[in-house]
C-alpha cells in the first residue's frame, strides 16, 4: 500500500536563510544603529594583524565600537552614492573601505582617538610571508639564546637539546662538548626578506620580535558636520 503524502515531513532547513547571509544582515544593521549613536567614524588599517591587539584596543576603547572585515557589507550600510548613503556625504567615507580595514565609531575627539593611535603599538613575532625589518646574524662559535642580540655576560648558551631543532631550520650547527656551535657566521634573514617559515620559527626562538601590530587612521566622518576628513591631508578637529 503507498505511503500517504499528508504525512511527509518537511525539514525547515531548506527554507531556512543561509548563515553567511544572516551575518550580513546583522551586521548591516549594527553599522546602521551604530552611525544613529555615535559622533565619529573613523576608517583605519591594521599593520600585522594580530586577534589578540585588536581586543585590547576594544577594551581601552570600551565605550566605542569597532568592526573589522567584510567591508562591502560595511560599504553599502553607510552607502555607496549620494542616492543611497544612510547620512550625508557617508558615500564618500565608503570609497576607503577597500583590502585590511575597518571601521571604528566614537563619539570621542577626534584628536584624542588619533592621540591614542599614535601610541597604541605593540611588538610581536614575524609570520611567513612578511619582511624582515632588519639583518639578524648569528655569530661563529657557542650559539646564543639571544643568537648574538645581547652581550655574552647577559645571555646563556643555547639549550643542546635544540641543536638539532636549529640544524633542521637551516643553520648548519654541531655539538662540541654539549654545545650548539656554528663554525662561521650564519645570516638569519637579511633586511627586506620575505620571511619563510623556517626564518620566522629561528627568530622566534632567538626571541626577536620584528613584526609591530599598529593601526593607521585613514579618514573619519563626522555627524555635526556631515563631511569626511582626509588623515593623510588634513588637520584633524579637537
């Protein structure tokens, strides 16, 4: 006997919206509710992006509110023409939402945000595929755990047990009585290298930092005026 139709299930899910699209949405309508709030929005770039100093600036920002990514979804909720811009003149700060940007909304001075910008930069490892921002040398003899960056007396010899971690990345070392020992001078990287993985794990384990995450305020919109301000031309308000 066929089975009767009125009883099919219908999963929901088909007819369910997408996540992606749902994210969109919502973040359509955050940038929207975040332009009715605040005074300011500023367009920044990110320098050696790092999860970890983004979240810090949120928390020292506290009181304003930052979106980093998907920047077509943020260019059409302040707008792309005259036509459709959310507020006046908003279609001009969406042109400099293009490649590693974001968007930061405050109703602090413009001043201070730049104030704070121009001091918030911190010191992290390099990842593979960025450049060397100076020559690292490694001196001949007793390997480091400084690799030479720091005087002897301060320094302690590198671990044996590493010597073949160290050999594998490149440097051509051998023990000499428990020793990680180098016969001549080995160049780490050399000042505007591109990085590979074995660079960047060598410097990472001689402990040097080349990488610097910072931000760079690019332009800012402002409610009272209704105009965009060039940071690379103008004078920004107090």
């Amino acid at each position: 006997m066929p089975k009767s139709k009125r009883n099919k299930v219908i999963t929901l899910s088909k007819t369910q919206k997408k996540p992606g699209r749902e994210n969109n949405e919502k973040l359509f309508s955050q940038v929207r509710d975040c332009i009715d709030k605040y005074r300011h929005i500023f367009v920044f770039s990110v320098e050696n992006m790092r999860n970890t100093y983004l979240k810090d600036v949120r928390n020292d920002l506290e009181d304003s509110r930052l979106f980093f990514g998907k920047t077509k979804v943020m260019a059409k909720s302040l707008g792309l023409t005259p036509e459709d811009s959310y507020r006046d003149n908003l279609n001009q700060l969406s042109t400099y939402l293009s490649g590693n940007v974001g968007l930061l909304f405050t109703s602090r001075a413009p001043s201070e945000i730049q104030s704070f910008f121009s001091t918030f930069v911190r010191n992290d490892y390099s990842r593979a595929g960025s450049t060397a921002t100076y020559t690292f040398m490694v001196p001949p003899g007793t390997v480091y755990s400084r690799g030479g960056e720091i005087p002897i007396e301060d320094d302690v010899p590198l671990p044996h047990s590493l010597e073949t971690t160290v050999r594998g990345l490149g440097m051509p070392t051998r023990l000499v009585h428990g020793k990680v020992t180098l016969d001549q001078e080995f160049t780490v990287c050399k000042e505007g290298d591109v990085l590979n993985s074995n660079q960047t794990r060598l410097l990472k384990l001689f402990g040097s930092a080349m990488a610097e995450f910072s931000i760079k305020l690019i332009a800012y919109w402002s409610s009272s005026t209704g105009e965009v301000t060039d940071l690379d031309d103008s004078k920004i308000e107090e």
